[in-house]
C-alpha cells in the first residue's frame, strides 16, 4: 500500500485557514514598495526627475551623472525599505522571470564596510548569461549579454531586494529576452497610433496601449499535489480518472469562495497591492478549485511585468498558505482548463480611449478607425498572431474543443456589424452632402456610447470585442503576455502606418476630404477582411470547415503554430517595423520549438515512471490478492469454486489485459522518443515529438485510467481527482 497518498490526505485535512487581517485601506497600501513617480518626487532632485520622467515617455537617454543621482536615492529608499541586496530583474526566453542578488554591502581598499550601489550597477549589468536559451544567437566565443535599466518600468523592493526592470541583450546588440521586442512593439505602436489620432485631435503626443489580464490559476493542497510525481515535475496530472463528481452542477463558478483559499488570495492581494499590481477582482472559476485573479488595466509593459510578478508572489504566498498554484493550461482531464484573457485597447495621453465609441460622430470615426484598422491587422496576420500563444501546454486547450479554439477569429456583436454592412455602401471618391449628413446622422452617430449587445458576449470567440476593448482569449494562464502583446501590437501598429499612408494619398493625390479618404479607405478594409469576422459558434465543427472555406489557418499543434514566425511576410513585418531581426525571430522560434521537445520529452519520461513504478506494481499487488483469494476458494470449494470466483477471475484477466496493453504502448512510446531524439533538425524532432510520441500518451492513460477503476482503493497509489480537486 502506499502511504505517500493517505499521508498527503490526512494532512491536507488537518490544514486551518491562516486568518489574514486587512489593516489598512488597499489605496494607502498601493505601491508601498514601488519607487514610482510619487516616491521620486521626494527623493530625487529636480534634474533627475526630469531626466528620468523623459525616459519614460520619449525613450531618451539618461547620463551616468544622473542616473548615480537616481541610483543614490534608489538605495537610500531601498534600504529604508528593509532592502539589503538589489538585483536587475529580467524576462529571458525560458517565458519566466529571472534575478541575480547582489548585496548592497561592499569593501574599501581600506577594509571598511559600505552600502553600495551607483549609477553603472543600476544601468546595466552582466549576468552569467551562458545558461539562458539564446536560440543560437550567442555563439559560446561571445556568451555575453546584458542587461539593461527600462526606466518606464518602476523598481520595487521584493521581500528585502531591490528588483530594478531590465531588458536583456546580446553584446551584439539582439534582445535575448521578451521584453526588449515587446518594448519595440509598444514604441512602434506609439508613433503609428499617435500619426492616425492626430486626424481627430492634433493635441494627442502619445498613445500606449493596454493590457489587462485575467489569470485563472488552481489551488490545490500542497501536500496531495506533491504527492503526485506527475504535478510536482510538469505541473499536470498526466494520468487519473475523472471524480464522479466534476464541474457538471455549475456549482463552483461565482460560488462562495472557499475558506482557506480566500485567507490566500487576501494574502496575496495586500502583497500585490504594495508592489503597486492593481489587483481587484476575484472569483471561483468554471472548475473546480479553480479561480481567477484580474487587476486593473495598465499600459500595457507595465501590465506584462506586473503579471510576470504576480504569478511569482502567488507561488510564494500561495506556499505559506499550503497550496500549490497549478498555471499549467490544463491540469486535470475532463474540466475546464486555465487561461489568461489579454483585454488589450489603445490610451492617448489626453485620456481617450481610442477602442471606445463616443458621443459625437467625430469621436466615432475616431473609435471606427481604430477598430476596423485593428480587425484588418489580425486579418492579415491571424496565423502570426495563432503562433504568439503556442506552447506545448496550451495546445491541451487550443483545438481542444473547450476555450477558445486553434483558429483565430473576431466577435463584434451584431449592432457593430450592423454599422460595418452600412459603412460598405459608402460611395466612392467624393461623398454627397446628402450621403455625409446620413453618415454623420444614421450610421456613425448612432454608435452608441455603451454598446449594448455587446454584454451578451460571444463565450467561445478568441479575440471579441468587449464593449471599449479587444479581448484576446486564447492566451495560456502560463504564458509571458509579452508574446502576445508583441505581436499583437507590431501587427496592429503596421496596419494603421499603411492605413495612414493610404488616407494622405487619397486627400493628397485625389483632393479628398480627410473624413471623405478615412471613409473611403475603411470600406476596403471592411471588405477585404470579412473573413477573419464570426460570430458563431467557435467550438463547432461547421466552423472548422466554415473556417478552412475562409482560408483561415487551424494550427493546432506547436510546431505548426510556430512556422509562420520565419514566413517572408512575418519577417519583413519585423524587420519594418523594427522589432526583431531575423535572427532575433529564427532565435525565437528556435527556443520555442526547443521548449517544445523538452516539455513532452519530459512528459514522456514521466509517463515511464508512473507505469512502471507505481501503476503497475500497485495494480499486480492487487491482482496477487485476488488470485489468493480464488486460490483460497478453490481449496475450499474444489471444482466447485468457479461458479463463485467467476467475479474475481474477470478482475484478474481485465487487469492483465490492461497491463499487458500498458506495457507495450509505453515501450513504443519510449521507443518513439528514442528515435524523435535522433533528429537533428529541431523542427523536425518537434513533429516527431508531436505526430510519434505524444499520442500514447492518451493511450498509456487510458489504461492508466481503467486500472485505477479497478483497483481497491487501498492500494491505489496517486492521489486521486476527487482528493486533488474536492479537498478545500
Ligand atoms: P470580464 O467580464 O471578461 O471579466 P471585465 O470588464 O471585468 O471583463 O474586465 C476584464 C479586464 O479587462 C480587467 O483586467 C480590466 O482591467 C480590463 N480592461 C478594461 N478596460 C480596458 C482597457 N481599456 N484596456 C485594457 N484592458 C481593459
Ligand atoms: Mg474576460
């Protein structure tokens, strides 16, 4: 019998709630530990200040002098703070977050003792980067990278470290990391969208754009989650059967939430509070022990760090708590897996939000611009925009008929089609006064400031609009925003530099009005991109076939996913809008692919280890106790013992039946991979991954599976769904 599973239950139950007290108001607790602007005003002279504040909203450069005044008051703050060390804190490719501490304490010649920290160790410093993945691009003769200072991002102190935002490049120049393109995305974003405001309001010098995530997460007791090979080494139950009991009743969705896990969540939340994540929703989730966190939208670098953290201090506090928090896309089979919607709009810097309808026809054309301009870029760039959430973990969702699926497409809501049918009629060339005033009255105008029929939102759709936002739903509850907000952004920023290229055309070379050239251009977007617009059923196979009709790409697997990346057309979107080399994409899609084997390389492995020490062993015990048991009947009943052990013996043979199967499918599997690793080519070892050896892995479950039904419980040695998900 195994006792690792009735230990993990019998603690698990033993658990109280850790009371957590809210002593202060969450607004006097926001961004304690930040040195954001408000922190600078007082520490900082004015010419820093200065200096710094122009960083953040024109990207200009910072001199040593400064930035060891600023480096000066940065330890000063940190230290007052209870900071003993700093670290630069950055994003490389691995998708997480990583940091180097250093102390602040340091020696003179003389041996005496200071804290130190100036200007050079706030601008830029060189990690051991040799252990990163770099895709290539860092050859081992030049191993070095950097990383360095994003003032736009504010430093923090992290339980006693100060944690300084960094980008992180190659001496050559290439970002090793997610945020350097993602800031490159965002600046490109900023000149595109700023150029086409400034048709509906000269004053605009800035736009930004925003994120807002919602990240679903599970909470399970540490104890039974670790007590389980499969959670503690890929984050998912790899095997185990479906509780009697799952999210069938609806009844944890928006339900209470249970005791211990809001003693987390306001745990979590004050933390988060200091470190200025605006956190303000929560709530139970679809599944069960499932739940969602949602903050305050931001700008959206900002919102990708902040994220980046959250999901840091959510492990932590989630360990003092006694859970583990499960970000795997799909921890358990048969109930609803984890996401991470991206609401994404566009914000001037004189407060308009460039996705929401107003209340002039004006204001309207302005919202129409941006969002036609915005349905056409993911038009255009939909399978681009498919690869920026591939991942081994997200394909358990992606094409898995549950979120949304594989195949991008957009939801508007009817009233907003509606107004898109009508803007088609729009005439060519020069508009009739007649036609302007019926514009102007009856197709613009009527845009309603809330638009209504947008509450009823469209469930299964992957980029909806929500009202004042684009929601992008397919991204994984693992995922670094980062990777989609660079695409996302990059595509829409390429859109609107094309679509103002257009508009001056037609005002210059054809005397167009500028509302006559802005009506005129946005009719041929309305048109060339209907496809990318449904408002079905995303789940269903009529769009999957609807869909292929429409041209639209379906890749459901990461290797797939990830081809168009080097596509010519992605390349020169790249390369124009100055985000990523080539080198810096080929990188990219190298150490994705990379991730990828490894991931169901590791998998895999796992797999292994169950069957062959723990499935099989505890199932063949059993089965010894059975065959004594008929063995037992025998003896007392001779020939006669067959009429009572026919029960038994059919255990016996089903359990052998299973094992034997089991057996041999793992072998394959192993085999599979033994020959995926032969391949040299890295996309193709990902395909031999995906098409060879990952579809035992259902099969090996499968067995897994029944053999657990038949198993006296007792001696079954995984934790089970129903102590996994139902233990609170
Ligand atoms: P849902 O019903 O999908 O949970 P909410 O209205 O609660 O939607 O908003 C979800 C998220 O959208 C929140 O994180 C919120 O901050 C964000 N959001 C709202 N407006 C914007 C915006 N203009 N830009 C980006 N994100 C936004
Ligand atoms: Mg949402």
């Amino acid at each position: 019998m195994s006792e690792q599973r009735f230990q993990a239950i019998t603690a698990s139950q033993q658990r109280n709630r850790i009371d957590i007290k809210e002593e202060t108001l969450r607004s006097e607790l926001f961004a304690k530990n930040v040195f954001n602007e408000h922190k600078m005003v007082q520490h900082l002279t004015k010419d820093a200040l200065e200096s710094v504040k122009g960083a953040i909203l024109s990207g200009s450069k910072i001199d040593r002098k400064i930035a060891d005044q600023v480096a000066e008051a940065m330890k000063a703050w940190a230290i007052s703070m209870g900071a003993t060390h700093y670290t630069h804190w950055f994003q490389p490719l691995t998708g997480a977050t990583a940091e180097k501490h250093d102390a602040f304490f340091d020696l003179l010649p003389d041996g005496k003792a200071l804290e130190k920290f100036g200007g050079r160790q706030l601008v830029q410093q060189e990690p051991d980067a040799s252990s990163f993945p770099s895709g290539g691009i860092r050859n081992t003769f030049e191993a070095r990278g950097y990383t360095a200072w994003d003032p736009t991002s504010p430093a923090f102190v992290y339980d006693t470290t100060l944690c300084i935002p960094t980008i992180f490049v190659s001496y050559t120049g290439e970002a090793l990391d997610n945020k350097a393109p993602l800031l490159r995305a965002l600046h490109a974003m900023d000149e595109a969208a700023t150029a086409v405001a400034k048709y509906f309001d000269k004053n605009v010098s800035k736009v930004n754009a925003t994120l807002g995530w919602e990240q679903e997460y599970f909470l399970i007791d540490k104890a039974l989650a670790y007590s389980r090979p499969d959670i503690l080494m890929t984050g998912r139950t790899l095997i185990g059967r479906s509780a009697a009991k799952g999210q069938q009743l609806d009844d944890h969705y928006f339900g209470v939430i249970p005791q211990r896990a809001i003693g987390f969540m306001k745990d979590l939340e004050q933390e988060c509070t200091k470190l200025g994540i605006p956190v303000k929703t929560r709530h139970n989730e679809v599944a069960p022990n499932q739940f969602e966190l949602a903050p305050v939208f931001e700008e959206a670098n900002l919102a990708v760090d902040h994220n980046l953290l959250l999901m840091d201090v959510m492990e932590k506090v989630a360990d003092k708590h006694h859970f583990k928090v499960l970000f795997h896309e799909k921890p358990f089979a048969g109930i609803n897996g984890s996401g991470k919607h991206n609401n994404w709009s566009l914000a001037t810097d004189t407060g308009v939000n460039l996705l929401s309808p107003g209340s002039t026809p004006m204001k309207n054309l302005q919202f129409l611009t941006f969002f036609i301009n915005t349905i056409k870029a993911v038009d255009t760039y939909e399978e681009l925009l498919r690869s920026s959430i591939a991942s081994a973990s997200n394909d358990h969702r992606l094409g898995a008929n549950e979120a949304p699926p594989a195949i991008l497409s957009i939801f508007i809501g009817k009233q907003l089609s509606d107004v898109l049918d009508e803007l088609e009629g729009v005439s060519h060339g020069k508009l009739s006064p007649e036609e302007k005033t019926e514009l102007k009255l009856n197709v613009v105008g009527k845009i309603p400031e809330i638009l209504l029929d947008n509450t009823d939102r469209n469930r299964t759709s992957p980029f909806a609009f929500t009202g004042n936002k684009f929601e992008m739903r397919g991204v994984g509850s693992k995922t670094n925003c980062a990777k989609p907000m660079t695409i996302l952004n990059t595509i829409v920023a390429r859109q609107l530099k094309e679509f103002k290229k257009e508009v001056d055309e037609l005002i210059d070379k054809k005397n167009l009005k500028k509302d006559e050239a802005i009506f005129n251009v946005l009719r041929e977007y309305i048109k060339k991109s209907k496809r990318i617009r449904f408002d079905g059923d995303g789940y269903s196979e009529a769009w999957e076939k609807e869909a292929k009709r429409r041209k639209l790409s379906n890749n459901k697997s990461t290797p797939k996913a990830l081809q168009i990346l080097t596509a010519k057309k992605s390349l020169d979107l790249f390369k124009s809008m100055k985000v990523m080399s080539e080198t810096e994409v080929r990188a990219r899609q190298e150490v994705e692919l990379e991730a990828y084997i490894l991931h169901i390389q590791i998998e895999g492995r796992i797999y292994g280890e169950l069957v062959y020490n723990h499935v099989i062993p505890s199932t063949i015990e059993y089965q010894n106790q059975v065959i004594k048991n008929v063995l037992g009947m025998k003896e007392i009943y001779g020939a006669a013992h067959m009429t009572f052990s026919d029960g038994q013996l059919a255990i016996i043979e089903q359990i052998a039946t299973h094992v034997a199967e089991l057996k041999k499918k793992t072998d394959a599997m192993t085999d599979a991979r033994r020959k995926a690793n032969k391949l040299v080519d890295t996309h193709k070892k990902a395909v031999a991954y995906c098409e060879n050896v990952q579809p035992y892995f259902d099969q090996i479950r499968g067995h897994c599976d029944k053999l657990e039904q038949l198993v006296d419980n007792r001696s079954w040695p995984l934790t089970k769904y129903r102590e996994l998900l139902f233990i609170k």
